[in-house]
C-alpha cells in the first residue's frame, strides 16, 4: 500500500492507495482540520490509529509551504513539517515530503475529461509545458514543464510575488492593502482571505462584522463563502465588486503563469474557490483579464483553460509521486 497525505493551511487529507491500478486507487481516505493536530507526524499517526495496522511501501505528503529536503514551514500553519519521524513510524522505508501545489500538477496527467471543466478550448500543444494556480485558504502556483513528452511538475512560491495591479480600482486596493500589511503578494488578494481583504475594501470597512449588513458577522471560516453567495445572488453590490475583482485578479495572475511558464499545453486551475464559483468563471472577467496581455493576447487565446474539479487532485498527486518514489 501506499501512503499519500495533502496537507493545507485549513485541512489535511490522508489516504492509502492501491498501487496495482495504472492510476492510484483510494482504499480509504480521511480529512481532518489541520491546526487541530501539533504536528505532521501527530497528523499521521491518527490516520494510521483510524485505519489500523497498514504495510506502506512508500509515502508522499504535500505540504503548502515551500520544501528544503525533509522539513517544510507552512505557511498558514503554526508548525513546522518533518517527514523524519513519519518516515521513522513506517519503519524506515521511502517517504519524502513535497511542496502541495507540486503534488496537485503530479495529479494532472491522471485527470479524466469529467474532473475538468473548460473555460476555453483552445489548441493545446503536445509538445509544451503546463502550468497549474491554485487558490484556496493561500494561493499556489507551480509550473509543469514537458520533458521528453513527459510532464515533470516544479514548485514555486509564486502566490508570494508581488500582485501586480492592472486598473486604477486595483491601484487603489493596492495602496488600501499596502497601508495594511506594508507589501501586496498575490495572496493578499487571490486566495480566501484575499477575497476577505477585497470585501473590506470595496466596503470601505475593515470590520468585517459591521462591514455588511446582507454578510453580517461571520466566523472567519464562512465569511469568503457568505460573501460569494451574497455577490452571486446580486444581493450586495459591493460584495458583487469585490467577487469581480478577485476573478479578474485571478485571472490576470492564471495569463501571468502561463507566460512565465509558456503553459502551450494547458493552465489548470486548482484550489478550493474554483469549482464553487465556476458559473461566475464561465462569465468572461477571468478569461478576459488571462487574455489581456498584449502583444501577448493572441498567444493566451489559444491556451486550453481548464478547473480541476476532483478536490482530492492533490492527494492522488501524492500518490503518483510515492508510487515513483517506491519504483526509484
């Protein structure tokens, strides 16, 4: 059996797979709040305690944070990531920790037509890299590139580059959210809490509590959907600009991507936030603000756009790696 565990900034997810299957095949998986647990270790050995005594002949987790051989610092959680102790749990065999957005685009070979949805067809090349973003509690970005006609993922921390503002409203959410945390990443504006920080903006409130009178006071954990519902049941206007912006913001950083890394072959878009307001994604802001990169545009056009809508792409990304990890 193999061991595969995905591990965000809100939730962790942990399976084992069946490595007799082309693609890796769940046999059981659980989630768990991660900053409920003290540590990655902590995290597996509940896992193993629910599913019993399990042989594992290898063991990927990927970890949202950036990775520097067995340890990781995670960015929204407050723990740091060593997979020495999980290896030593498992008696010592393969076990190797990888950055999340890494192990999500390790997933994207083994995708079916059905756990994507298109935002533009485009013409796809067989020959060229792929490139995957990813907003969620953060924002995660890796590059894939085609190496010999297979695609080898590369993490990044790019959702910690500087946001680059298009439109005068962005230049003024800059300067807002500058006054605020001193520098704008791409964080701060496209993951969750970055639609939380547009919120307040285009509320001109930074209470949120008292910001909205159709939002009203939430826990922090259901403010990014109550927020979408009321802009997508047009029962709020500002929080209808604030949905707006964070697409083309999205958007705009998704067409960034795929120049940097000249994604010929694809972007995919990954994360939590995706799927739950695809309907708003099919509207154009985001496949406008992707294509608005002259002398870009026409390039950008002919990249095929597709959302990831299997939520457990990363932990099957972790999968594949740990069966190339058990094979090495």
């Amino acid at each position: 059996m193999l061991l595969a565990g995905d591990v965000g900034g809100t939730k962790s997810r942990f399976g084992v797979f069946d490595l007799n299957t082309p693609r890796p095949a769940p046999v059981t998986v659980r989630t768990y709040a991660t900053v409920d647990s003290s540590s990655l270790d902590d995290l597996v050995a509940r896992f193993l305690g629910e599913v019993g005594s399990t042989r594992v002949d290898a063991a990927c987790i990927g970890v949202a944070g950036p990775v520097t051989g067995d340890v990781a610092r995670l960015t929204n959680v407050p723990w740091l990531a060593d997979i020495a102790p999980v290896r030593a749990r498992l008696g010592g065999g393969p076990a190797r920790l990888i950055n999340d957005l890494e192990a999500m685009a390790s997933a994207v070979p083994f995708l079916e037509s059905d756990e994507l949805a298109p935002l533009q067809s485009g013409r796809p090349s067989s020959t060229g890299n792929a490139a995957l973003i990813a907003a969620g509690t953060g924002l995660g970005e890796a590059l894939i590139h085609n190496v010999n006609g297979r695609f080898v993922p590369a993490a990044s921390e790019g959702g910690h580059a500087d946001f680059a503002a298009r439109t005068p409203r962005e230049l003024a959410l800059v300067d807002h959210l500058r006054r605020i945390y001193g520098r704008v990443d791409n964080e701060r504006v496209v993951s969750g809490q970055g639609l939380v920080n547009v919120f307040r903006f285009t509320h001109g409130d930074e209470d949120e509590r008292r910001a909205c009178a159709v939002v009203g006071p939430k826990e922090a954990s259901a403010l990014a959907p109550a927020i979408t519902s009321a802009a997508l049941e047009g029962r709020c206007d500002r929080c209808g600009e604030a949905v707006d912006i964070f697409i083309e913001a999205y958007g705009a950083e998704a067409g960034n991507l795929a120049l940097r890394g000249m994604a010929t072959a694809g972007v995919y878009i990954g994360g939590g936030i995706a799927p739950k307001i695809l309907e708003a994604l099919h509207h154009g802001k985001f496949i406008d603000a992707f294509r608005d990169k002259a002398p870009m545009s026409d390039m950008l056009r002919a990249l095929p756009v597709r959302v990831i809508l299997n939520s457990e792409a990363g932990l099957l990304g972790a999968a594949v790696r740990a069966v190339e990890l058990m094979k090495s």
